[in-house]
C-alpha cells in the first residue's frame, strides 16, 4: 500500500499544500488526500468586500475538490481527533486514516459570543451578507466595530472595514449622518508602534474615532451598549464584531496537539509539530504570531513542503519561515496601502495608493488560476500577490 500524506482542512492552506506536494511525489509514492467537512472554498481575501456590495457572494466560492490538482484525493468528512500515537485521524462517521504525514490546515473558528438586536458578527460568507443587508437598511446613527479577536501585529481585516465604511457612507451621501467608531484591546490600531501610528493617524483622518484598550465583556443589544468589566461603554446604532479566533474545537480531544485555544503548536520556523515530528502546521491553525493574510500562507506552504520532503529524506529540518507576512488594506476610494513583515521586523505602511489597489485587484483575480495551483506568476502577477 502506498504510503499516506492526510491534509485536513480544504481553505488556501490546505489547499496550497496540496498541490504543491503533488508536483513532488508522484501517485505511486505517496497517496495525497484532502479531507474537509465542506466541499466550498471561500476566496478569503475578498470577503471584507462583501458588505459593501464590492464583491458578488457567489463569485468567490467555488467547489474545494475542483482546486485540487490531478492525483489529489478529497473526502469530505468531519474529523473527530487525531491519534498521534497510532498516526491515525479519526472521523465523526466512525471511519478512520492512517497517515504517514499529516497537515493540519484546519483554520481557525470565532469562539461563541453574545447574541443581541442591532450586533452583527463578522467571520464567514452568511455574515459578510447579512452585514451587506444591514448596512444597505442602515440610514445614519453611531456604527461600531468591535475588534475583538486580535491578531499578532495589525488586525487588518477590521481596519480595511472600517476604511471602506467611510468610502461606503460617502458615496452613498450619508456620511454626515453616521458616526464610524471601534474599538479595541490592543493600545491602538496595531501591536507594533510605527504601524499603529500610521494607521490611527489615518483613522483619524476619515473621522473614525478609535477607542484604545477597551476589551468588550457584555452587549447590551436592548439599551445598545458595549461595556468592558471594569465599567467603560460605548454606545452603537448598529455594532459589526470581528470575534476572538480559536483553532478546531476537535483539537482538545488530540491530547498534546494544541495549546489551551486549539492552535497546534508548532516550531514557528520549521513548521513541525513539536508532539510529533510527523506531523505540520500552517495557517490559522497554527496560531502563529503574524497577520492573516494569503501571502503568509504561501510563505509558510514553501516551507511546510520543504520540511515535509527533508523529513521523509531523514534530513535536518530548515528553519527557514522568518514570519514574512504581505497584507493590503483597502482604504476605499480606489486606494490601498501595503503592510509587509516579519517574526523581526514592524510593518511600515506606506501611503495610500492607487498602484497598489491595481495590485490587489490583480491578484484577487490571480487566486484562482495562479495563487491556489501554486503556480509562481513573473512581471505584474509576481508583484500583485504579494498584496493579497
């Protein structure tokens, strides 16, 4: 029987593995499967654009098994937990796989929040709708965003939503009637000093009130009200939540694969799990210290294939992942600015720009064709991924 790689979980991360392992072992050395419990893969990046009626829902999901390369199996099955002393995954279904490597490449999901009228959260397609529904009933009145699920560095997907809310309620010639606020744990819009500088600053030009240190314990949807525990509020018309992330909720029943929130620890170079070296992580569900973006995943699915080749060779692993992390924030008004980082080094937001929105755009439409295959696109398309 050949020998098995399992790679759970169908998004960018899994998928980007995938396909570029196939392109080293051929069928007849290695049995590469796929495993989600959807068949659906959500072109994440263009999510945010959803509200805002910049993006069509059903333009940026597609069938998860079509992404795949020829040669790589798909089953969609929930899994149950991961056995990492008999190298076996188990499934809700009773059924099982043994694998000779495993990828978890399982995401992350929004730890369960408080539910109350006038609050919308923001993680996945049937909320980025239903927020595009609100907003388009939304005629002025005090919106709030609600950064809490922070990430390492900058929380880039909340602040492009604040940025295209005020494009949003210009052109829609509202935006004296409404009062864009957020708020957040961190102590201003990033962890990181320059970033966070240049970025409250240009908050602060698009009269975006933001709120520092504010760690939201109770929505008060009746009264309209955000309160922390030691007593501050803010008041909302309409709240938006972006919620803390947690890893798969099956990770607690894999003893010694992931940390109290569920994120698989790994060696944050070489991708390795530290509970057994047969096993790899990347993505959101390694919980790794740098911001969500598709440009980190593709950094890290080089070195994940790299290692995954060294260690079935029994050659020393690379420690070769250096946290590199490229994010564009869309800042409306067909401008976007470039944060580029690393495990060492801050992000300097450059300015506002309209050459880096073509470059955006541009690789929004590269993701399917060239970003997913894990192809390497030359000239314009080697530039614009890097923005994605």
């Amino acid at each position: 029987m050949n020998r098995r790689i399992v790679i759970l979980g169908s998004g960018v991360a899994g998928t980007l593995a995938a396909n570029r392992l196939r392109r080293h072992y051929d069928e007849s050395e290695f049995g590469i499967v796929v495993v989600d419990k959807v068949d659906d893969h959500l072109c994440r990046p263009a999510l945010v654009s959803v509200p805002f009626g910049l993006a069509e829902p059903s333009r940026i999901v597609r069938p998860a098994s079509r992404q795949l390369a020829d040669g790589i199996g798909f089953r969609k099955a929930e899994a149950d937990r991961v056995d990492l002393d008999t190298d076996t995954v188990h499934f809700t279904d009773g059924s099982s796989y043994h694998y000779d490597v495993l990828v978890l490449a399982t995401g992350a999901a929004p730890t369960p929040g408080p539910s109350a009228a006038g609050v919308l959260p923001f993680h996945d397609l049937p909320s980025a709708v239903a927020l595009r529904d609100a907003l388009r009933r939304f005629d002025g009145g005090r919106l709030v965003v609600d950064i809490a699920g922070t990430a390492a560095g900058t929380p880039v997907e909340p602040l492009e939503f604040c940025f295209l809310a005020d494009w949003y309620f210009r052109r829609r010639k509202i935006r004296d009637r409404v009062e864009l606020a957020c708020v957040t744990p961190l102590n201003g819009a990033g962890s990181r000093p320059e970033a966070s500088r240049a970025l409250g600053q240009l908050l602060e030009e698009k009269w975006i009130r933001m709120t520092p240190r504010f760690t939201t314990s109770v929505i008060d949807g009746e009264n309209g009200r955000l309160l922390t525990d030691e007593g501050h509020e803010i008041a909302f018309d309409l709240a938006v939540v972006f919620p803390q992330l947690r890893g798969a909720p099956w990770m607690v029943r894999s003893p010694g694969l992931a940390d109290g929130r569920g994120f698989v620890t790994v060696d944050r170079h070489t991708l390795q799990c530290k509970a057994k070296p047969n096993v790899f992580a990347l993505g959101d569900a390694a919980g790794l210290p740098v911001p969500r973006s598709t440009s980190a995943v593709s950094s890290q699915a080089g070195t994940l294939v790299h290692n995954i080749r060294r260690f079935l060779a029994d050659e020393p692993l690379d420690a070769s992942y250096d946290g590199h992390a490229a994010c564009r924030v869309e800042t409306g008004f067909g401008r976007a600015l470039l944060l580029d980082s690393t495990y060492d080094t801050e992000a300097r937001p450059g300015h506002e720009s309209r050459l880096a929105h073509a470059g955006a755009r541009a690789a929004q439409r590269l993701y399917w064709s060239a970003v997913l295959p894990g192809r390497e696109p030359t000239g314009l398309g080697r530039w614009s991924r890097r923005l994605i």
